[in-house]
C-alpha cells in the first residue's frame, strides 16, 4: 500500500501520521514544493519583526518523520493529477504512483489585480522565504504599505512597526473565506496599532502603482489616497492552491470538495486543511475552515480515513484560525 500526500503544512504532515498509525507496513511519501523544513506558518510576522530566529520556527510536527519512516520529497511542485491511472506530475519532469492521495496543498495568497502590472512592488508574506524576503526589504526600507483585510493585515502591519518602519496599512475590508475576528477585538487592536505610529486606511483597494525609480513606488487608492513607499507587503486571505487538479475529474468548488470523512468524488483521493471544502453534517452546508489546528484535526482525520477510519469531521469552532503560537492577537499589539 502506498500513500501520497501532497503539501508538508500541516494538515500533509497529520494526514502522513495518521495514516502511518492505522497502516503499520505501508509505504507514505510526503511529496511538497518547500525546499525547507516543516516550519511554523504562524509564526512568520515573528521573523519579520525579528522576535523569533528560524531556529524558534520548526514545526514540531515534522520531528519524528524519519522514526515514523515517513519519507519527505523535497522541492517536488505537483502540476498535474491522473486520477484515473494514480499519478502525480511534478513540474521538474518527475511523476509518483500511489494507491491513496491526500491533497493538503493549503492556501495562496490573492494578488489584487493592480499590483499585476508593478512586479518589484510587493512582496507576499505567506512562507518562510516569503518572511526572509520581507523582513531583509523591509530592514532597508522607510515606508511599509501593508494590503490585507482582517488578522494578516494587522500581523503584518505589527512586525513591520516594530522594527521602525513607518507603516500605512490599507485595508480593504473584503468579505472574509474564514471567520474574521470578532469586530470589537479588532477594533481594539487596530486603535492600539494606531497609537503606536502605523498609518491605517479602511474601505479602500489599491487602484495603482507607480514605478517611480525602480526603488520608490506611489500607491494609489480608490478613495483618491496616494502613499509613497518602498515595498508593499501583501497579506491577504489565502485561496485554495489546486490548480494542478484542472481536467483531473476531481470535484472542487472554492477547494476540493470532501465529504464529512474528508473523501472526494473519487475513492481514493482526500483532501485536508486550508485547500479542502469540508461538508458540515450539522450546518449541511460545505466549507473551508480555515487555520492552523483545524488543519492538524483534518489532516489526521483524512490519514486515518485513507487507511480505513471510517471516522467523521465534526467542525468545532475553537478549531478555526485559533491562535497557537506566542499571544493572542490583544495581547501582541500590546494592550
Ligand atoms: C502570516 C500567517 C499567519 C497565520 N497565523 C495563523 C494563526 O495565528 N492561527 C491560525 O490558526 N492560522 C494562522 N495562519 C493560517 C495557517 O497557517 C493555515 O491555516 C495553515 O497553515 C493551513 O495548513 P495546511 O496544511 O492546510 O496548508 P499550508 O500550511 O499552506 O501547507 C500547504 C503546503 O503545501 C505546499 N504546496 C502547495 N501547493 C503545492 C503543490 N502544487 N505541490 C506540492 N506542494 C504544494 C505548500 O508549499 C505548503 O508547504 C496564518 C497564515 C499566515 C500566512
């Protein structure tokens, strides 16, 4: 028996475990695009801000992978799925066979289209080079634009305070895939954002960017605003990554599309965490439920359910984007 697990977030690494605890002899390959360690995704506005090193961001998780003889490929981009004949494309030319699929691709962040057009602008702030990349621009930097709605916006906006930058986060407000914190906390925390110096526009999208010099941009917002700076960071909400599943007869609406035990329309195909539009047999309604620990519940739920569980997804909501690592959001702006 061979089970494939896309992604090493984790909702791959649970799923990875979870199969290996009911299938004892089987063969279950991690196969991810990162080229690094399991690391701690939460965490990574920690990086920017420079009150975590790497070293503190290792996701506990990923520890005892090889004592579970659990084996990771590295760098390895899946491109396309053969449900049919039980293949997976890999964007270096290379393809792995499995008689059981996880997808736990997780999320990618959404590119406002105005920024298509000004490629040196922005950097994301999603994975761990993501950070890197952020955290060593913004060092050299004096204004931070920020773009995103909710919780990444106001994380974002934090870190990049925090090591002296001036910081105008502009922020669109845009409906929410996940829960969005609750208005009154956010309320709070963004009036303790504004006492400590960052800049916040609301309601407003960006309409424009302009190259100025190669190192200076002007911002342009649909309310008419205009922000010179040196790096736009973009921490919106993160869609599902699955775009390798077109033409592969797997079902998917926002994200895959999976039953209460986490299993697609085809048999033996699964899907957990971020990437994974989760049927609810209390709401009776399909969702993603966005966050780091319901990731860990699912995934582990969709491993053993490969191997035989047979269990059911029941959602709970203290699962949803709840804060795992350092503070909670009040308590890191500092109130
Ligand atoms: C800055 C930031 C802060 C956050 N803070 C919190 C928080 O405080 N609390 C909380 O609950 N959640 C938080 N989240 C959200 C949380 O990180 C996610 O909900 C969680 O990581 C989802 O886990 P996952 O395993 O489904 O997906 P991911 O963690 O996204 O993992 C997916 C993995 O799949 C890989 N992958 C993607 N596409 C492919 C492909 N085609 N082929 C192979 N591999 C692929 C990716 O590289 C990645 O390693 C935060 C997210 C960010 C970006």
């Amino acid at each position: 028996m061979r089970y494939l697990i896309l992604g090493s977030g984790p909702a791959g690494i649970a799923a990875a475990k979870g199969a290996r605890t009911l299938d004892k002899d089987a063969e279950v390959v991690i196969a991810t695009e990162e080229h690094a360690a399991p690391y701690l995704r939460p965490s990574l506005p920690d990086l920017v801000s420079g009150e975590r090193e790497i070293s503190g961001l290792a996701n506990p998780q990923g520890k005892d992978l090889a004592e579970r003889k659990i084996r990771v490929l590295w760098g390895k981009r899946a491109r396309r799925l053969d449900a049919a004949k039980n293949r997976v494309f890999f964007s270096d030319g290379s393809e792995e066979t499995y008689n059981f699929l996880c997808i736990a691709t997780g999320g990618r962040p959404i590119l406002p289209a105005a920024l298509m057009g000004a490629p040196g602008s922005f950097l994301f702030l999603n994975s761990l080079g993501d950070a890197l990349r952020v955290r060593e621009r913004a060092m050299r930097s004096d204004t931070t634009v920020v773009y995103g709605p909710g919780y990444l916006g106001i994380e974002a906006a934090r870190a990049l305070r925090k090591i002296g930058n001036q910081v105008v986060w502009i922020n669109p407000g845009l409906p929410r895939f996940g829960n969005p914190i609750s208005g009154d906390v956010e309320a709070r925390v963004v009036d303790q954002l504004r006492s400590k110096g960052v800049k916040t526009m609301e309601g407003t999208e960006i309409a424009d960017v302009i190259d100025v010099d190669g190192r200076i941009y002007d911002v342009l917002t649909t309310g008419g605003g205009q922000v010179r700076c040196s790096l736009i960071v973009v921490a919106t909400e993160r869609l599902p990554g699955i775009g390798f599943l077109e033409g592969s007869g797997v079902k998917a609406g926002a994200g895959v599309l999976v039953s209460e035990y986490l299993g697609t329309n085809v048999s033996n195909i699964y899907a957990a965490g971020d990437c994974a539009e989760v049927y609810d047999i209390n709401r009776r309604e399909s969702r993603i439920n966005f966050g780091w620990r319901s990731a860990i519940k699912q995934g582990q739920l969709a491993g053993e359910n490969m191997a035989g569980g047979g269990k059911v997804y029941i959602k709970n909501t203290e699962d949803y984007f709840g804060l795992l690592y350092g503070a909670s959001l009040p308590e890191r702006v500092g109130e």
